[in-house]
C-alpha cells in the first residue's frame, strides 16, 4: 500500500527548508503504522538556545482527527518564518526567547484519521497520572480495549513513543529555564473556545495558580474583546492519564523555575452549528470544513501563539511579587474555584 501523503506534514517540511539556516529541525521519533508506512514526528526551534532565557512550546497535531489543532501550529510557525527574512523587530525578540515547535506529534493517527495513535492509545490518556475522583465513564479515560475511544494503554507500561518525545523536549527545553509557556493545540470541545490549565486529574488548584491568574489578567488588558474562556480543565471533567498535568507535576517536583503549560480547546460545534452537514463525516466533527472558516480559525488564534512568546519574553514585568501573590491567588480561588 503507498504511504498517505499528509498536506500538514509537506507543509511543516516545506517550512523546514524555507528557514534552513536559521531554524534548528531535527526528528524526534519515526511513527509506523500497521502497514509499513512511516511519519517523522518533527522538533523545530528558533530563538536564543541559552538556557537562560525563557522558551514557550507549541504542539499540535496529538489527537489525528483534530487537523485544526496541526494547522494553527504551522501557521504560526510559517508566519515566523517568513517574518525573519524582513522583521527586525521580531530578530530582536528572538535574542530574548526559545520557540519550540511539536506541530504534528501524531502523523500515525492524522494519516489514519483516527484520535488515537496507530497502537490505539489516546496520547492524552496515557500519562502515568490517576484521576483523584470519579471520571466520566470512558472519556475520563479507560484500560478496556484499544478499540473504545479514549484507551489509556496497558496499566504499567511505558508511554507511547510520542508522548516519550514530547516529554523529552518539554525537558529539555523548557524545563531547564527559569521560565516556560507551553500551548497544546486541540478542538472538538463545545461552541466556545477555551484555554486551560491544570488540573485535569484533580478539582484542587496548582501550585501556581496566582502566576496563572496574573498570566490570563494581561491577555485579558491587551486583548480586551478575546472571546477565549480561561478556567482549569476540572472545571469541565476530571480525566486519567494527562500529559500535561504529569509534565507540570515534573517541574514542580524539580523545585527551580516555573512552566506554565496551557491547552487550546477549539470549539468545534459551533461549525457544526454553521454547516450541520458537518455531522456527517467525521473529520467534519473537529474541524472547519469550509476553506474560509478555516482561514478564519487560523487568523484568529495566532495572537494568542504569538501573545504567549512575548509574555515569556516579559515575564519579570508581569510575574506577581510575594505581596501581589496573595492577591492574585484569592482572586484566583473566587473566579475558578
């Protein structure tokens, strides 16, 4: 059987050669699928690689069926892209941040138009986290069958290789600073977009959450008519295995710098609101199906991906102080919890 070609991928190696010279690309890990064929998982960063300075990562792509989540990643890497053949300004940003890029981590589930990856194993149930309440029965994640949604992986085994690669650039490039932004890019969760946070596993709140709060205060001044709502994950559901949840647990347990990892929840039915045919296909349930909403998608969010690399850039203006911590966090308690 031919190998499926993935316009995502052409265009995230089209990208690759555009900036050649000024991009750092490598593969993290090649995906097989049952019949042979083989998809890189590719790592892109450009910006200062000092460890001193602070880094924000963007992923997309984890769930197959969620093309959109890929789509905006890439976007806003190719914006970059082109920007630094004529932006000066964006070169001199550049000197003061890390910008790493995962846009497709699972090629094997996108070229199989699944959510899982080829092993059936939903990459966002996989992570060696435990819910500690009830979750809702098989979308909390589940240990049945690798053919029910949701499917967590055998109990005790390690995790999927591309949840292993994203854990080790998350460690290895933003783990290590001081201080660090991630956004995972997804879509399918009801007619509003969201941004969240952890906790998925637990209702309490993280141990940042006034840096949290003081993080969504300055988007909310700079970007006055966002239509984002901004709340932790439990608010929604409760689920097992997340892997940003287990990567923030990492950095806490490191006991030095802060990672603040965040998840863009499209709201995907809302397209299907806009264009009911949509319920009949099933990519259709995920993504914009019509061209010019999903240009719309793409404008849209990239003033968040690029909001995030200038917030890590002026993190120390922003930070909360000991004496604004308490403030935030109580603010933070009354809006969320």
């Amino acid at each position: 059987m031919p190998q499926a070609e993935l316009p995502e991928l052409v265009a995230v190696e089209r990208i690759i050669e555009w900036g050649a010279g000024r991009l750092d690309a490598r593969v993290a890990c090649d995906v097989q699928l049952p019949g042979g064929a083989t998809y890189p998982v590719h790592v892109i960063a450009l910006g200062n690689p000092d460890p001193a300075v602070p880094a924000v990562g963007y992923f997309g792509g984890i769930h197959g069926l969620e093309r959109i989540g890929a789509s905006v990643v890439i976007a806003y890497l190719q914006n970059l892209v082109m920007r630094l053949q004529w932006d000066s300004t964006l070169h001199r940003q550049l000197e003061s941040v890390r910008l790493v890029f995962m846009p497709i981590v699972n090629p094997g589930g996108m070229a199989l138009g699944t959510r899982a990856n080829p092993n059936g194993v939903d990459l966002m149930r996989n992570a060696p986290v435990d819910a500690k309440d009830p979750v809702p029965f098989l979308v909390g994640g589940q240990r049945i069958s690798a053919g029910l949604p949701w499917y967590r992986g055998p109990k005790g085994a390690a995790m999927e290789m591309e949840n292993r690669a994203v854990s080790e650039v998350v460690k290895a490039e933003l783990l290590s600073r001081e201080f660090s932004l991630s956004v995972d890019c997804h879509s399918g969760f009801g007619a509003r977009d969201r941004i969240w946070f952890p906790y998925a596993h637990k209702r309490a709140p993280i141990a940042h959450l006034a840096e949290m709060h003081a993080l969504t205060r300055i988007f909310a001044q700079s970007h006055s008519h966002h239509r984002y709502i901004i709340e932790p994950q439990s608010l929604q559901y409760l689920a097992h295995g997340d892997l940003w949840d287990h990567l923030y647990s990492e950095a806490c347990a490191r006991g030095r710098g802060l990672f603040l990892p965040l998840t863009l929840e499209m709201g995907s039915w809302l397209w299907v609101k806009k264009n009911p045919r949509q319920l009949f296909s099933r990519h259709g349930i995920f993504n914009p199906l019509i061209e010019h909403r999903q240009q719309r998608v793409l404008r849209q969010h990239l003033q968040l991906l690029d909001f995030l690399s200038r917030a890590a850039c002026g993190h120390a203006l922003w930070l909360p102080g000991a004496e604004a911590r308490a403030g935030h966090h109580a603010q933070a308690l009354q809006d969320w919890y």
